[in-house]
C-alpha cells in the first residue's frame, strides 16, 4: 500500500498547533474495503481506528481526558459517517466509470491554529498513491489536483453532494479547531518535549579518487533541524556534491538524517558539520574531520 504525498501547511512554522487525520481505504471489490485511521496532533500520534468497529483507540495516555466522553461520542459518530459516506460515493463511481479493483483511495484532513488565534483548515484526497483532489474549506468547493476523466466526475460529484460537502466543512473548519485548544492544553508537556542531537562523522571511499565524508545526526526532537558542512569555516553551498537526506523518524519518537559532502582525498581542506537544533539554544553542535583524520 503506497502513501500518497500530500501538500499541506507546514506544521514546522510558529503557531500554536496542526492537529491532522490520516484514513487509507483499499477498494478489494464492490462489497469489500479494509480502512485505517489515524490522528494527529503536530506528529504526536493521538489515536488510531480500530479498522473493525470505526471505533477510536486512544495511543496518549492524555488524550482521552482532554476532552468530555459525550464529545469523544459525537467525534466517533461523525467519523463513521464520514467513512459511510466516503466509501458509498467512491464505490459508486469506481461501477459507474468501470475503475478497476483493488485500489487505495486515502484522505488527509486538520486544520492550524495560528498563534493569533486565526486558523486554517485542509483536506485532501489521493487515488493509488497520487494527490487527486482537494477541498477548499473557505469556499467550500472541490479542485482538481489531477485532470482526468474519473477526477471530473468525482469534482462534480461532491460538489453537487452538499451534505457530505457541508459535513466535512463543520468537522474540519468548527470541530476541529473548537477541540483542538483542549488537546494543546492537555498535551503541552508531550509538544514542548526537547532532546538533543547526537551527530557523528565517519567517512566512506566508494572509489580512489573520491571520499564522502557523512554527518549523522539523530535521536533529536522536535523535528525542524538544520545541519551545514563548513570547509574551513565557510559554509558549503548546495551542489552535486552535497547531498542530505529527508529528515527520518525513530523508533522512540525522535528522527535523524544524513548528511553526505563528496570531496577529493587529500584536498588539503578542514570539514566540520554544523547542527542547529531547538534543544541546542543559541549553541550550534561542531562535529569536526579534520586534516588528523586519515584519508582513506
């Protein structure tokens, strides 16, 4: 099953939180769908769908009591007829345009509370790990992320389906942010969590002529990060030779990255890698391959 990219604000920026539900639907056949859910907050993983029931299972131990049993109730009732809904219209025009089965259909939606208090809501839908459409909140209007037969009619479809149009609307430009400053309060302690990065470099010789030298930075939160190769003091700009890796999640809820500079063997130069990060404060971490390292 293949994750669909999708564009939505960035979580990285100042504001005061980005709460996000994730679904994946595989279309077996026209009686027969597997669904999985997850909730966000930031990338702390709040719940997840028991893919039986459509029935919320709580991953924080504070989450729960953020909010009133009776809310939970609505949220959980909202959410299966969400998936009632979604599957019904997605089966129909899958028989309708002769799509073939199995497929993934998948949607991502949430909204950012801003720090002055405006916010900003998002959805999007993917078809077989492509952005399909998207759902501008304000307008309450669908756009095309991909211009095809089935996107067009799927696009006039929902337009046309105001109840499940103004459905989505309530639960992700009220609901969600209503209930999302009950989350940030309960989970303050989980968002504001620091840990610092621990970065090494090593080298590799892939041919004579050439060394990588590589940073390896991991075990930090939160994610924004920055990590620079310095060449005597001066910072190395982008270019084929340097190449870093996206930022990549842990096991226990901290990421790490790579970061690869290719130089000649013996250029005479001083390298250090350079990483800023949140935890760090105003410091910056130094991690040096200097001219005592041997050159492979």
């Amino acid at each position: 099953m293949t994750l669909f990219t999708i564009k939505f604000p960035q979580c990285s920026q100042p504001h005061s939180g980005c709460p996000s539900s994730l679904h994946t639907t595989t279309f077996q056949n026209t009686s027969f769908v597997d669904t999985e859910g997850l909730g966000l907050l930031e990338d702390i993983e709040l719940g997840s769908l028991d893919k039986h029931t459509w029935s919320i299972h709580f991953c924080q131990p504070w989450v729960r009591s953020a909010l009133p049993r009776a809310d939970w109730d609505t949220i959980e009732n909202l959410i299966k007829i969400y998936l009632q809904k979604f599957n019904h219209l997605i089966n129909e025009g899958a028989m309708e345009w002769d799509v073939p089965y199995p497929f993934v259909a998948q949607c991502m939606a949430g909204c950012v509370l801003y720090p002055n208090r405006t916010s900003q809501a998002f959805a999007y839908v993917g078809y077989n790990g492509q952005d399909f459409l998207t759902f501008d909140t304000k307008n309450a209007t669908w756009t095309l992320s991909q211009n095809t037969t089935l996107s067009r009619y799927v696009q006039s479809f929902l337009q046309n389906y105001t109840a499940f149009s103004e459905m989505v609307e309530m639960i992700f430009n009220d609901t969600c942010v209503d209930e999302m400053e009950m989350l940030l309060h309960y989970g303050r302690a989980a968002l504001e969590r620091q840990e610092l990065p621990v970065a090494t470099v090593f080298a590799r010789t892939p041919s004579p002529d050439q060394l990588l030298l590589v940073c390896h930075v991991t075990g930090f939160y939160p994610r924004p990060i920055s990590v620079a190769w310095l060449r005597d003091g001066q910072e190395v700009p982008p270019g084929p030779a340097l190449n870093t890796s996206p930022i990549l999640p842990n096991a226990d809820l901290t990421y790490q990255l790579r970061s690869v500079l290719a130089v000649a063997p013996r250029d005479g130069h001083s390298y250090v890698c350079r990483v800023r990060h949140q935890s760090l404060g105003t410091r910056s971490l130094l991690i040096p391959w200097g001219r005592r390292h041997p050159w492979g």
